[in-house]
C-alpha cells in the first residue's frame, strides 16, 4: 500500500511553507516518504513523468494554498499547469486531498474562486497553518498526516503522538512540594495532600489529625469517613459517615 505524501505548491505562492512542512513530516516519517519536486526530482530525470509516478505512489496530497493562489486564475485554468493537474490527478487517483491555508491572511476556498474543475476542493475540510507558530502548526499537520496514513504510524518519530486525544498532559513548576497530577495511570496514589493552606486537608486513608502538634485544644478523627470544617465560618459543620472506629481527644 502507497504510503507517501506529496507536497503541491505553486512556486511563488508557498514553496518555502511546502519546504518547511517537507523537513517536518521527513523529521518525523522518513524524508523517502515525503515527495517535494524541487527535493524528489533528481537533475536529468524526465518531470513529468517523475511527477505523476510520486503522485500515483503517494497516500495523501497536501495542497499548499498561499494568500495568492486563487489569483492565479489564468494557470489554475491552464490545463498544463501542474499545480491543477497535479490536483486533478489526485482527485481521479481518489487520493485524499488536504488544502493546507498558508497564513492569516489566506481565506478558505470558495467555488466562485476556482474553475469548475477544481470547485471540488472549496468543500473539503482544511487545515490552517500560521506563520505566527510555526511549531505547532507543523505538529498538528503531522498529526492529520500520521491519522490519514495508518501506514505512516509506525514509522512516526515524534513520541507526543502516543498520547491519545483526550488524554491530559502538563508541565508543572516549582510548586514548593509535592504535586501529582494523573489521568491513565498504574501503581497505587495514596491519598490527596495539599500544602501551603491554612489548616490540614487530608484526602484518602489514615486518621485525621487537626492541630495534633499541640496538648490541648487538638482533635483526633478516626473512623469509616467523616466531613469536618471549622475555621472561618458560622458555626461548626460535622458530618460522619457509619459508626466510628474510634474517636479519641474530642474534649481536650
């Protein structure tokens, strides 16, 4: 099964964003697998030809629309421009195609914009890329490259692609003590801590023990769940749940 990518682009009006996402997609899937001309079409080789046979062994076309592609009217109607036929032959080829919007400025296809043969790609779902971060736009063309090619998958250097969609990552600071923070995980978490508050907070097994540093005025709770709150507030709040194990210096 094909698994290539070819990048289309019209030069003048992309070629150095098709050059960027060529180096990203050959960081990270094999640069044999990525088909630029300028790169894949070595001196003397016949283009054309070389062309339609990237092409027809390609798994996915990336089009490369830049802020001027649809001024080009005359050549997208010019049947030997090889942007559209490069196009066209994907379409006949039945190879999914993926408008990628080069910049703020370039607005999604419209039909009026484009010559019948080419209305087709006003209704396919694009990709916008912004030159305003380019890391995360080359990431997340990866990532629709590595779910329209399954072949790809395996072959995927970039590791951040394990973590599925909805899944939480996190990157946490210096918070001055312990912090664990887990969606999926194995092994055991004890209980909840949480440092720095103006009194004790305890979450999971164990007894619970307010002010116990000091000989008097201390509380020790034990027992099968408890909901105790005392502090600023109007009254004092307890709640128990089943019978006690235990309760041992409630008057001291």
């Amino acid at each position: 099964m094909a698994d290539d990518v070819f990048i289309n682009y019209r030069t003048g009006d992309g070629e150095k964003t098709a050059a960027l996402i060529d180096q990203e997609l050959s960081r990270r899937f094999g640069s044999d697998q990525i088909f630029r001309a300028s790169k894949s079409i070595a001196p003397g080789q016949v283009y054309p030809d070389e062309l339609l046979a990237g092409l027809r062994r390609s798994a996915v076309l990336l089009a490369v629309i830049g802020p001027d592609w649809t001024n080009f009217q005359t050549r997208l109607r010019d049947p030997e421009d090889w942007v559209r036929k490069e196009i066209l032959e994907a379409f006949a080829c039945e190879l999914p195609v993926v408008p990628v919007l080069d910049g703020r400025k370039t607005d999604r296809l419209t039909k009026g914009d484009l010559p019948d043969e080419l209305a087709r790609l006003a209704e396919i779902q694009s990709v916008p890329f912004s030159t305003q971060d380019t890391q995360a736009g080359l990431k997340r063309l990866g990532d629709v490259v590595a779910d329209l090619v399954p072949g790809l998958r395996d072959v995927d250097r970039d590791t951040t692609r394990s973590l599925a969609a909805g899944s939480v990552t996190n990157s946490i600071g210096d918070v001055g003590g312990t912090a664990v923070q887990s969606r999926d995980f194995t092994g055991d978490v004890g209980g909840t801590v949480v440092k720095g508050s103006s009194g004790p907070v305890h979450a999971g097994l164990g007894d619970i023990y307010q002010n116990s540093r000091h000989e008097s005025g201390g509380r020790h709770f034990s027992g099968n769940g408890m909901t105790y709150f005392e502090g600023n507030h109007q009254g004092d709040i307890r709640h128990r749940f089943g019978e006690p194990d235990e309760h041992e210096g409630g008057g001291r």
